[in-house]
C-alpha cells in the first residue's frame, strides 16, 4: 500500500470517529433533554396536587365561612399580615401566628411566639407538633379541622 492510500484510508477512519463522537454527543443531549421533560413534568403534577386543606369552623370576627376550605402548601403561614397564606383578621391573632408546614413526609403546626397562643385540639401549643386529619387549630375564635391527603 502506497502513502497516497494510506493518508486517503487516515481521512476516512478520522471523518469516521468524528461522525461517531457527534453521533455520541446527539445521544447524551437527547437523553438529558428527556429526562428534564419528565422531570418538569412530574414537578408541574406535583405542583397541581392537593396536599390538603384547613376547613372553617368557627370563623371567630373573620370574613371567613364555616365550611369554607382553604387548600394548604407546603408552607401554610397563618395570621393577620397579608403575606400569610390564610389571612385572619381576627384581632387575637398575630402578624405571623402559626404555621403548618410538611417535613419528613407529616405535617407539623408551630405557634410562632403569639401572645394568645394557637390551641390544637383546644391544648395550648407549647412546642411544633405533628398533626394529622381532624386535628383542630384554634387561633382567636377561629377553629378550623385539618384534612390532609393520603399520599
């Protein structure tokens, strides 16, 4: 074999692992890009899942309805300011009085150093406790039941 031939056969095995690496590249983006979409996917349901509710009791001096459900997030802030996710005007409840917040798979209720304390199950909350459905908060005249869903 002449050096012509040699240096043309060179050209044809480099175009070749040229081809192959682009061809590698084009797999390892595919799969990444599938694996995003399932997982963006899978947070969007995720996202749109109900995690649970607090149902009114008793509405205390709130604009609230007995009955009325108010759907929980991951981190439930309960009080008068305008920031929390369930919002009383009840005027025995605090700027930031409780907060109900899921870790480790339960649900926790955490009073928040009110001066007129959070009642679970109509027991002062001294420390976070672990609630489950039908669990009762009392905040001010406010009560509301806790129903979560199962998992």
């Amino acid at each position: 074999m002449d050096l012509e031939t040699s240096i043309l056969i060179l050209r044809f095995v480099a175009i070749g692992l040229l081809y192959l690496l682009l061809l590698g590249v084009v797999i390892v983006v595919w799969r990444d890009w599938r694996s995003t979409s399932r997982y963006v996917e899978r947070t969007r349901q995720d996202a749109t899942r109900s995690l649970g509710r607090l149902v009114v009791v008793r509405r205390g001096q709130t604009e609230l309805l007995p009955g009325q459900a108010i759907p929980l997030s991951v981190i439930t802030g309960i009080g008068r300011a305008p920031t929390n996710t369930v919002v009383l005007s009840e005027p025995f409840a605090s700027n930031e009085h409780a907060r109900l917040y899921r870790r480790d798979g339960r649900w926790w209720l955490e009073d928040l150093g009110s001066r007129n304390g959070t009642l679970l199950n109509d027991e002062r909350l001294r420390a976070p406790a672990i609630v489950v459905t039908g669990d009762m908060v009392g905040i001010g005249g406010v009560q509301m039941r806790i129903e979560l869903e199962e998992n």
